[in-house]
C-alpha cells in the first residue's frame, strides 16, 4: 500500500511538473527571455477580431470629411491644387457653412506659383521696369494674384488645424514651419518620456503657419506585420513634443486647453517615470487622455471604412468648391481634409481594412477624443498578462491531474472562457487594450500536455522515420512527417528545390595563430551557429565538407516558399559572421568571410551512396549551379550570390543584381543576384542607388561607356570602397578600349569551378 501511495505521489508530482511547462514558457516569453513572435501575431489577431466584433458601425454626424476623392480631381484638377482654390474652399467651410473647425490631412510645403505672379515681378523689375504704369498695374493685381496670402488670410483667426509629418532618414532633412510645440522639455520634470523620435520633418510654408499657429503631424504607427493599429498622440523632434493632427483639432474645438504630462508619481522617480496619460487643462479642470509607453492611442476604429464605411459623412470637394451644399448645412461640425484618390498614396492596412483611407484614423480618434472614450494599451499590461498567466496556470497544474478527461476538458474550458470574459469586459468597459493570446494558448497547452502524459506511444514507422531523418532535419519537420509516415521514404525522387553552399574562408589564417583543439572549437562553435540558422528556417543539412555547409530546402518535406526560406537563412548567416567577426575584433582574432550560393530546380533527393556508408543528399545540373555561384562570390565582393530562378521565387526581398554569368559546364548565361534586405526594410537612399544600379547595367549592357562612367560616379559616392563597382569600373575602362560588338550579351565567363 505504501509502494502503491509513493508511486501515486511522484506519478502526480510529475503530472504537475509536465503540466507547469507551458506556464515556464509563457512566462519567459512574456518576460522577453523566449521571445516568440508568433504570440505577439496572435494577439493582434485577437485585438483586431475583438475590434471587429464591437465596432459601432454608426454615423458620428459631428465629424464630415471633405474628400480630395477622384471625382475632385477630375472636376478641379490634379492636386496638388493652387491655393486660391484653397482660399475658396476655406472661405466655403468657415464663411458659408459655419463649420466650427477644420483640420487638413495635407501639407502646404512649397508656395504657390500657378498665378504668374512671379513673373510678372521679374518683368517689372526687368524689360518693363520703365514700362509707363506697368507697376501701378502690377501693384495692384498682386493682391489677387498672390494664392499664398489668400489661402493664409482666409484661414487667419478661424478655428483651423494645419497638417505635417515627421520623418527619420539619414540626413534628417527638414522643410517648412512648425508649430509651437505642445509639450516642451521644461515640462517634463527633467525626465524623458519614451515617444517616437523623428529627426525631421516637412512642414508648411511660412506665410501658412503664419496666419495658422496650431499644426498637428499626421504620421501614424505600423505595426510589424505592416498594420497601422495606433496613432502617436505626442512625437518628439529636438527634445519638443509635438502634437497630433486628431489631439490639436480637439484642443481647437475646446478652446486650446493646455498640455502638460500625467505620471504615474506625482514626485519625480530617480531619473525616470512612467507617463500613464496626457492632461489637457484649461480653467482649473483636468481631462486624462491614457496613452501606452509611446505616448499613442489605440484607433478606435467606428466601421470598416471609406465613403461607403457608414462612420463619418463623406463630402466631395468638388461640390464644396462649386458651392453645390445647401447653405449652413455643415454649420457647427468639425471638418477633415483629405483623400481617398488611391493617387495621392493616403491608404493604410488597418484591422478592418486594407486599403482605408488615412484621413479617417485622425476622424477615429477625434470621434473617441469627443466621446471621452479611447483604446489603450497601459504600461502595466505586461504585469497583468504574467498575473493571469500564474493564476491559471497554477490552477491548472494543482488541479488538472485529479480529474478525469471530461472533467478536466471542462477546468480548461473555462478558464479559458473566464480569461476572454474578463479580457472582453476590461476592454468594452474601460478601453483596455491587454494580452490575451499567451494566456490562452498557455491553458490549451497545459491541458494537452497532461492529457497525453504517459499515454504517447508512438507507433513504430513514426520511431523509424525519425530515425532516418532525424539528423538530416529540423525537429519540427520530423515531427510534421511522423504524422504521415506513409507519405515519406528515402527513395530518390525528382523536385524543384533550393540548395545552398556555404564555405567559411580566412581559417587558413587562423590555423596558423590557434591551436588544432582551439581551431576545432571555433569550427564547431561557428557551424552550430550556422546550422541553427538553417534548421530555424526549415532547412535540410546535406553535409558538413571542411569548412563548407551544403543545406537544401523543400524535401523531404514538401515546402512551397522554400527560395523564400532559402534567401532568409542566408541573410541570416551572413548576419551572424559579422556579428562573430565584431567577437574576433575584440578577441584580436583573423576575422572570417563567408560565400553562399543559392540556386533553385530540379534535383534528384534521395539516400544515395555505397552499401558501407550512405545520405540522404541531392545531386544534379541545379546542385552544381549553387556550388559555381558560391565561388562567386569572392570575385563580386557579397557574401550572397543567388541565381535568377531563386530570386524570382522569393519577391519579398530588393534584390541587386550582379552580372550576367556563364559558368563552366553551362552555355546559357545565368542572372546572378545579391539580396539586401525584406523589401520593407530598403531605406529610401537605397532604393534610390539600386535604381541607379540598374540604369548602369543598361548602360553596360548597351555598351554606352559614358553612361556608365556617370552612373559609377554616382553609385561610388552612395557607397565608396564597394567592391562590386570598382569591378565595373575596371571593366567599364577595359571595354572602352574595344570596338562596338552588336552580338555581346554583357555576360561574363567563369571557366574554372
């Protein structure tokens, strides 16, 4: 009996401990030890149905939008439109509509010229200057003539919201005026507050912010997975925070009341604080707006959006500008400017639509800003979501291993019904925005995992083929084929595939300076690295020959974005010899290089070799093609080089092609490439040199030298030292040399392996 009670005991012990797992996990992630992104994507998935699911989808009739739309711009003209029309616009709105504030989602940022008047300046200041009356005449056409001082005087002392945005390049490039800012340092109890930071902007001209004192940015903030879900209400530029277009079209319509910041503390904190809000004073009361630790709100969204979305009534301004709306029937309502033209690029990704237009995220926020209510995420969510994630999971543990299965699906249904309930409610309730998806999947896990506890057995194909492929492939991927042991053998079979060929260089160097067990550790240190890299991204290790990898993708589990994959991995890697590169500099080590090639078709896979020693492995023209462009890629001076049939297959990433090649074994020119970066992550200043690349190799190619000689001029001043153009460039001055050669494909030939 006693025996029987130990076993009991320690069997339970052991149920509890199983069952305690996912809450480690949930808890190192939620403490950004374990990072796992695809938590925080669920999340969102969470918020943007819960966003879904309580949208009012009703008409907010204080809010009208006046739509720079296609029906404008065919009518008027294409925008930008000269600011007499602007001038008529305003005049409309204040004048005859008696609307009580308008903001612009647009930007005012070079002046005027349409009306001539500049020239008619230079004529009088020129030939005409002695022209008998042609200035008194000039003089006073001016006035009439001058759209900048129309626009600025028909918007001087009315309820009007100039609009602007903040950017960050590498020049910090600025233009234009802005506003006074909101909040400034002086404010701020000498404590930073965690904003989003620009370094420059694009503002409007002076004479507009002039006659507009009160301007507000309209830069929204994208998510990872490209989905604008929040606005910045403040923004910092040169240590002064600056204001919304939504927050300063409301502090208009209710008098201007003054910002100032509302922390956690009253008392200052050691040298920071956490900012749980924004005040808006004015005559000795105070209204909190909650922001999360950006110092942005959630976009409380009321519909799905666009003319026919149903949140905010949408006005042409075309018909505002003909003066087709009946008199004062905007009268009192806060205006929006801006645009739906698909041309003037004001559409954004949000949670409840793709393509939604700009202009109504600020009308969002504003309706929320009216109604006192807004969605946030506080600071605390990250100690609300590790409460609730103890509280079940401990629950869970202690009491999952008592009760039997039907009892037990019941425990977890519940919890995970109770922690919707409670996340729903704080969220209809009180505008909080809090984690939901860790807490969940953390219940799901935890009762699966005591469920199967000691009731898994695998069948014997399933133990197999983790044997044959267990050191081949990632574990993730033995475990998708154990599902289906029928469908994968190691008969050889013809697929379109991604190989790679990695070769590490510069440990010749290094033998030479470290000991053999030294050597053998950092070789071992670097492939684990590597190979780490290759099997995150679902890749397949052929072999390891010396200092070279060879890793293929798409077999033995069949995957459709294996080029994607592919070109991830390599990044990846050579991402990871620079970083042990910045390690040896520090040791005083040789720094190493790497070469990869990439090249995707059809290979023969399968488990091939002698009867004494045998791979899983693949062979054919495709393999050889990777292995012919990893030598490359010494010669071009990129760690990557990539062939056409890869690149066409991975449309994610910029892509800079490389040359046109024929390698030994191969008649047929290959296009050979190197991968920058995901395409989201190309700055503006490299796109532009890869544009200018392009435009060289047209040039190459049509053997205009002197193009080439001006694009390379170019290129060398975007990136000095490249390799890669100082190889044009002595080709460029070799080829010069020769005659024109109307049969020359531009391809280089590569005669050795």
């Amino acid at each position: 009996m006693r025996q029987q009670l130990s076993y009991l005991f320690r069997h339970r012990w052991r149920r509890i401990g199983i069952t305690l797992l996912p809450l480690l996990f949930a808890l190192l992630h939620v403490s950004n030890v374990l990072h796992l992104q695809v938590l925080e994507r669920l999340d969102n998935i969470i918020y943007d149905t819960r966003l879904r699911a309580t949208m009012p989808r009703t008409l907010d009739e204080r809010i009208v939008i006046i739509d720079i739309d296609e029906k404008s711009l065919a009518r008027v003209g294409q925008w930008p439109w000269g600011r007499d029309k602007m001038a008529a616009l305003s005049q409309e709105l204040f004048e005859r509509q008696q609307v009580a504030a308008v903001g612009f989602d647009v930007i005012f940022a070079e002046a005027d010229g349409s009306s001539g008047l500049s020239n008619l300046q230079r004529l009088a200041a020129g030939p005409f200057k002695g022209q008998a009356g042609f200035s008194e005449l000039l003089a006073k056409l001016a006035p009439s003539l001058d759209y900048d001082g129309l626009f600025a005087q028909s918007l001087t002392g009315r309820a009007a919201v100039l609009g602007f945005y903040l950017t960050s390049d590498r020049d910090g490039r600025t233009r234009g005026t802005l506003p006074t800012p909101a909040l400034n340092a002086d404010q701020l109890r000498g404590l930073p507050l965690r904003a989003t930071s620009w370094n420059g902007y694009g503002a409007n001209i002076d004479v507009l912010a002039q006659a507009v004192p009160v301007a507000g940015f309209f830069n929204s903030i994208t998510d990872e997975d490209g989905v604008v879900r929040s606005l910045p209400m403040l923004a910092e530029h040169g240590g002064q925070y600056y204001e919304s277009l939504a927050l300063a079209v409301y502090r208009t319509v209710m008098g201007m009341p003054e910002v100032i910041p509302g922390y956690a503390n009253r008392n200052a904190q050691g040298d920071h604080d956490t900012l749980q809000s924004i005040i808006l004073r004015q005559d000795g009361r105070s209204l909190p707006l909650p922001v999360d630790d950006r110092l942005a709100t959630l976009i409380p969204f009321r519909g799905p959006g666009d003319v026919s979305g149903g949140s905010f009534r949408y006005i042409s301004a075309s018909d505002a500008l003909e003066g087709t709306l009946p008199l004062s029937s905007l009268r009192d309502k806060v205006v929006l400017v801006g645009s739906t033209a698909p041309g003037l690029l004001d559409l954004r990704v949000t949670p409840v639509g793709r393509t939604y237009p700009g202009v109504e995220t600020h009308a969002n926020v504003l309706s929320a800003l009216l109604d006192g209510k807004n969605i946030v995420r506080p600071d605390y969510a990250i100690g609300f979501d590790a409460l609730q994630l103890l509280c079940a999971g401990i629950l869970l543990a202690v009491t999952l291993p008592l009760l039997a299965a039907g009892p037990a699906v019941a425990l977890s249904g519940s919890v995970v019904v109770v922690l919707t309930g409670i996340n729903l409610w704080l969220y209809i309730a009180h505008g909080l925005a809090l984690p939901l998806a860790t807490a969940v999947l953390m219940s799901v896990f935890a009762f699966a995992l005591n469920m199967v506890y000691g009731y898994f057995v695998e069948s014997k194909s399933k133990r197999e083929l983790a044997a044959l492929f267990g050191t081949y492939v990632p574990p993730e991927l033995v475990d998708e084929m154990v599902k289906e042991p029928e469908n994968y053998s190691m008969e050889a079979t013809s697929r379109e595939l991604t190989v790679m060929f990695c070769d590490m260089r510069g440990f010749t160097a290094m033998s030479e300076r470290m000991e053999p067990l030294q050597l053998q550790a950092l070789l071992n240190d670097v492939f684990s690295k590597l190979t780490h890299i290759i099997r995150g991204h679902r890749g397949t290790i052929d072999k390891y020959m010396g200092d070279c990898v060879m890793a293929f993708w798409g077999a033995p589990v069949s995957t459709p974005d294996h080029a994607q994959l592919a070109v991830a991995a390599a990044i990846d890697m050579a991402n990871a010899i620079a970083e042990i590169n910045e390690s040896h500099r520090q040791r005083g080590l040789p720094e190493i290089g790497v070469g990869i090639g990439l090249n995707t078709g059809t290979m023969c896979v399968g488990d091939m070799g002698s009867d004494i020693r045998r791979s899983y492995t693949v062979i054919g023209d495709a393999v050889n093609l990777g292995s012919r462009l990893e030598g490359l890629s010494k010669y071009y001076g990129t760690s990557i080089v990539v062939s056409e049939s890869t690149k066409l297959l991975a449309p994610q990433f910029a892509w800079q092609q490389l040359d046109l090649v024929r390698v030994k074994g191969k008649a047929q020119a290959v296009a050979i490439f190197w991968p920058l970066s995901k395409l989201d992550a190309v700055s503006t200043a490299e796109a532009r040199e890869l544009e200018e690349w392009g435009q060289l190799l047209t040039a190459y190619r049509a053997q205009d030298w002197a193009q080439c000689d001006d694009w390379l001029s170019r290129l060398n001043t975007a990136r000095q030292g490249s390799t890669l153009y100082d190889l044009y460039a002595s080709r460029v001055a070799l080829l010069r040399q020769q005659a024109f050669t109307t049969d020359w494909d531009g391809a280089t030939n590569f005669d050795s392996k």
